[in-house]
C-alpha cells in the first residue's frame, strides 16, 4: 500500500513534468526554433537569405478596434509570416497607460492621449506618434414597441433624457421633433455604460457640444455619475454589448453604443441633428463625411497633440456629417528597437492602403478617408531603430 | 406515535427541498454551460483544441489552442511552486505550533486569502513586469502560484492537525525519527485531505482571470511562444471574447467555458480515484 501510492506520486510528478516540457518543445520551441536562435543556423544556410527574425508586436487598448485590429494582424502575418501582431482589448485607459509603462509596442485608443500624457511621452527619448486609423461613431439605439418610423434626436434632448429632466417619450420636446411619429405615453429608460469607456467620453463630449449649455462640462468623462441614475430610470451595462443586450430587453428603453453593435444586432437607431441643423443617418458616407470636415484640423505633425482634432470630429460641421462621429486611434513610439522598427513600419503602411480596403474593413467599421491615410503614412518617415 | 414519524418525514422533506435549492445553481451553470458550449464543440471538432481563433469574419470560429496550452503551462508551473512551499509550511506549523513563524505564516495566509486577486496580479507587474518591459507566461505563472498558497496551506494544514495522536504517538513509540514520522505517517494519513487542498488550488488558478490581466496579459497568434513570451489562458479568452458582439468570438468563449468546466470536473475525479480514503 505505500510503496503503491509512492510510485504513483511519484509517476504523477514525473508525468506532469514530462507533459509540461514536452508542451513546451512541441508547441512553443519547435516550429521557430531555427528563427530564434539565429547563431544555430549552419554556414551554408546562411549564406542564402536567412529567414528574418521573428518580431513579435504587443498592442493593447481600445476594446471597440479589437476585431477590427486583430482582422489587420491576421492578414498581415499571412504577409508577413515572421511579424506576429498580438492586441489585446483592456480598456483605452489601460492601454494608454500601458503605452506609458512601455511595456507594449503600441497601443489602441478612442480618445487622444490627453495633453499632460503627450507631454510627457514626447520629451521621452521614445518619442510618440498617435495616428487615427479606423472612424468610429456612436448611435442612439432604442427599443419602442409598437412604432413605425424611425425616431429624431438632437443633442439638447438626448442630454435632457440622460439628464433624467425628460420623462415620457410623448414629451412635447421629442415630439416636437418627430412631428409624424406616434409616440407612447411611456416612461424613458436611459440605458449607459456602467464600466469606464472610451465611448461613453466621445457621447459625453458630443452632449456637451450639442446641448446649448444644457449638458455641463463636469460631466465629459470616461465614466461620471448619471443625473438620470438618481430618478430610477437610469440602467448600466457592461460593455457595448451589455448596453445593447439591455436595451433589447427592456422596452421603452434607450441607449447609446457603437455603430457596429447596433450594426450586428440590427436594432433601429435615431436619425440625429447635426451641426448644420440636418438629421442624419449614421451611415458610412455620413461618418466619412464628419471625418473629412475634421481633417484640416488634425494637427501639423503626427508628433503633436490630437486632443483639438479629436475634439473637431465630434459634432463636426457639414451638411452631410453624422454628429456622433470620432476616431479611433493606434498610439506608437517613434524609436524602436532594429526589427521592430521596420515591422511597425511595415505595419502602419499595411493598415493606411490596403487594410483600409473594404474586404479587410470587418462589417460594421469605417474606414478612413483617402486624405488621412495619406497623412498617416508620414509616420514612415518619422519612426527610426535605436 | 404517529405524530412523530410524521414530523420526522416532514422534516426530512423540507431538508432535502433546501438541500436540493441549494445546489440548484450549481446545476444551472453546468447546464447552461453545457446547453451552450457543448454544440459549439461538436461542430468544430478536434480543431476546436488545436486551431487558433480566427479572425471575426472568416467563416469558423477556429480554436481556444493559445488558451489550453496557456492555462496548462500556467496552472502546471505555479502548482509546481506552490504546492511544496505551501504544503512544507503546513508541516511546519503543525509541527511546530507555537512558533512565531507559524503564527506569522497563518497570518499572512489568511489574509492572502481575503487579497483581491487582481492586487497579485498588480504586485507580479510591479516586481516582475515593469522592470523586465514584458509580460511573460512566468509571470502569469507566479501569480497564480501566490493565489494557491493559501488555499494549499489551509487545507494541507487542517488534514495534517486531523491526524490522530495516537497514529503519531505509535510512531514515535517504535522509534521512528521527527522526519520519519512526518513523512511515514502524518502526510500520509492526511493524504487525502492534502489532495483534496491540491485540487481545490488548481481550479481556483485554473478559473483566475484578474490576476493574469497584468501578469500573463494574453496573446493568441500562435499556440505556445514559451515561458517569455506573453500567453493566453482559457479564462481570460472567455473574458475578452464574450464581450464582442460577433458570433465567431462569442462561439469561442461559449465553448471556452465548457472546456474549464469539463477540466474542473475531470481535475476532482481523477484527484478523488488517484487518493484513495484512508480507514482507520
């Protein structure tokens, strides 16, 4: 009995040891093992074109551009074998942060770095260049049973709701601007983001800019406190996903998320006012559009602050732009390390051509216009090795 | 006489209704799990174990590799440091239990126990990946070891204190040394009671996702890139990929989740056939 019981620890240990090990050589060391330690290649291998070392690239950030972002690495490692692009979704916030720390390569963000962190990580000796690579835009999607037609909103009401000052949906203030609509004598839920987000920033800021004064300053944040929590009509939920699953499921409800959600999940959204006093659609062309008006305000140099242009895209002028517009933005260092430099390089070409065509675009983003790809891929002639 | 078999039985019902209510959940979570994890497997096949995921539009989901090999290197690593240290300190402190180590030991112990786990994580980036710029599966790997320790050494210590005196008391009457009867008789009576710590450890690393965020951090373009390189693990892939709205990434997750359970329910088969229970 215990001779028994000790062998059989003492197989278990070895087993797993083995197991462990065996993993290890098999699925980690094996197939670029030759790529790693490049001094094991043998002189007549080398002297045709050795395989370019492997470079491994670490992003982290934004949430909303992982998809789009891991579609990119995907067809560029078909392109580039030896480039692995590994991007993970932990928050704008985080990833900035991280960016920060260097313990990333890049990383991915809704807003801007803000100006105090700019700052800071342009007189470091890495540099910094942000670059707004996919357009993203928020829609007001909301759940309505029995109405025909699609709904209106501007900016002044949309506050007013979250601002829990507009109670019933046959208020005269929405009704006004839905003079076709049948709207129900029911009371608004105001579905938001409980977590801290990008989104919720880009949707605070599109209310302050389009509320006449009605939406305070105070409030423009990541996460706040919501003046409609504390009349019981307010609801959180986590993620753009939670915040649509909510609004499917409750009626009478709205909420603001991500065009692509509202895009996958094919819930109706509002036509919202614009600058120029239009309701429009958010559509790609509608979202383009804001982007192109907010172009001549991207700053001079990538090197430079984002927080004016960021600032510009949101309930940006023209005729055709859709209000709730912003960009998404990759953030890079501007002194890399050899390999990395020229892989980042490569990266950035990759994701202002041909990533922007529609069949790398995942359903549900926008790409770009042609003017900021072009001002993107000045980026090439500032990052160096070092 | 009747009036007493009646509020015996009435009685028993009730105990067996709350008892039932109580592990009600438990059966919620396996089914709905299984309900929506399962066909997920099915339909992809072995691939499912050994693919990568897949981008959000291509047309299978691919597979949870990254996360499998991430969560066994993980989980397989910090038993390895956490199982000795804390199971020695248990020795220790039942040997020895007066001793201001042991007293600091528990101590400590006890509150690892009540540490949130994403604050482990927070102390490995600290230490490990901030000074280093990287994150590694090691690190990962610690942090899940630091996470076990206390439940190891909680219940290594209370299967070791059950032993009966007389077993050891015997022990030393036949002239065995301090080490000997440890070894020879303590740890092995409390065998089962040692293994069941070891298991309830496991799962505990197993199903952790704070502490690997900062530590481990994730990364699913290859399978395995070794202990250096920054690693998946099933967990945090359920995490991120269920809060995507596309079918691909959610399929994942669904099917990540039955995957964990399965190696839940299988960790504490084998841990229960591999242990058999000591008579007295």
């Amino acid at each position: 009995m215990r001779g028994a019981s000790k062998t059989i620890l003492a197989g278990l240990v070895i087993a797993v040891l083995v197991v462990a090990v065996g993993a290890w050589l098999i699925l980690g060391r094996a197939p670029e093992g030759a790529q790693i330690t490049p001094t094991q290649v043998t002189p007549t291998q080398a002297t045709q074109t050795p395989p370019p070392r492997q470079v491994i690239l670490l992003g982290s950030g934004s949430t909303f551009v992982h998809p789009q972002l891991d579609n990119w690495a995907k067809e560029f490692n078909r392109r580039y074998p030896h480039v692995r692009i590994d991007y993970n979704p932990t928050g704008s916030g985080t990833g900035q942060t991280q960016f920060m720390q260097k313990v990333v390569d890049f990383a991915g963000s809704d807003p801007p770095l803000p100006t105090s962190r700019w700052q800071q990580a342009k007189a470091d000796p890495r540099g910094v260049i942000q670059m707004p690579v996919i357009i993203g835009a928020i829609v007001m999607v909301y759940n309505i049973p029995g109405l025909e037609g699609r709904l209106k909103l501007d900016g002044e009401t949309i506050a007013l709701i979250y601002l829990g000052e507009i109670e019933y949906w046959n208020d005269p203030r929405i009704q006004r601007l839905n003079p076709d609509l049948k709207l129900p004598n029911q009371r608004i839920i105001a579905v938001h983001r409980s977590d801290s987000s990008g989104t919720t920033h880009v949707f605070t800021l599109f209310l302050y800019k389009a509320s006449n004064g009605k939406w305070p300053k105070e409030l423009v944040e990541k996460a706040i406190e919501w003046p409609v929590d504390k009349t019981g009509r307010g609801l959180g939920g986590k993620g753009n996903q939670g915040v649509a699953d909510l609004v499917q499921r409750t009626p009478y409800s709205i909420g603001y998320v991500e065009y692509a959600y509202a895009y996958l999940t094919k819930m109706p959204y509002a036509l919202v006012k614009n600058a120029a006093g239009r309701f429009v659609d958010a559509t790609p062309e509608t979202m383009m559009e804001a982007a192109r008006n907010a172009f001549p305000k991207l700053p001079q140099s990538l090197e430079d602050d984002f927080n004016e242009a960021w600032d510009a895209i949101v309930y940006a002028p023209g005729e055709n732009s859709y209000p709730i517009t912003s960009f998404v933005f990759l953030i890079f260092y501007k002194v890399y390390p050899k390999e990395k430099a020229e892989a980042v390089k490569k990266f950035i070409e990759f994701i202002n051509t041909e990533g922007q065509k529609p069949e790398l675009i995942v359903p549900g983003y926008i790409p770009i216009p042609e003017e900021i790809r072009r001002y993107n891929l000045r980026a090439l002639e500032l990052i160096r090795e070092g | 006489m009747d009036d007493r078999f009646l509020v015996d039985r009435v009685f028993t019902v009730i105990v067996v209704v709350i008892a039932i209510i109580a592990i009600l959940p438990i059966f919620h979570i396996i089914a709905y799990i299984t309900w929506r994890g399962l066909p997920i497997v099915i339909d992809n096949g072995l691939s499912f174990f050994t693919d990568v995921p897949a981008a959000v539009v291509a047309e299978k989901p691919g597979g949870i590799a990254p996360a499998l090999a991430g969560t066994a290197f993980m989980t397989i690593t910090a038993t390895l440091i956490a199982v000795p240290l804390a199971t020695l300190a248990a020795i220790f402190s039942v040997e020895y239990p007066n001793h201001v180590l042991t007293k600091a030991v528990r101590v400590t112990s006890r509150s690892l126990l009540e540490v949130a786990t994403i604050l482990i994580g927070m102390l490995i980036f600290v230490l490990l990946v901030l000074p280093t710029g990287r994150f590694t599966a090691l690190a990962g790997s610690l942090a899940l070891a630091i996470v076990m320790i206390p439940y190891v050494y909680t219940y290594a210590e209370l299967a070791l204190i059950s032993v009966p005196k007389t077993y050891i008391e015997a022990a030393y009457a036949l002239g065995m040394k301090r080490a000997q009867v440890i070894f020879y008789v303590t740890v092995r009576v409390a065998r089962r009671g040692l293994a069941r710590g070891i298991a309830i450890a496991v799962t505990k690393a197993m199903g952790e996702t704070a502490p690997l965020l900062f530590t481990a951090f994730g990364a699913r373009s290859v399978i395995f890139g070794g202990p250096f390189e920054p690693a998946d693990a099933l967990p945090l892939m359920v995490f991120q990929f269920i809060q995507t709205g596309y079918d691909n990434w959610r399929a994942l997750a669904w099917g990540g989740a039955f995957t964990l359970l399965v190696l839940y329910l299988l960790l504490f088969i084998i841990a229960r056939i591999l242990v058999k229970e000591v008579r007295y």
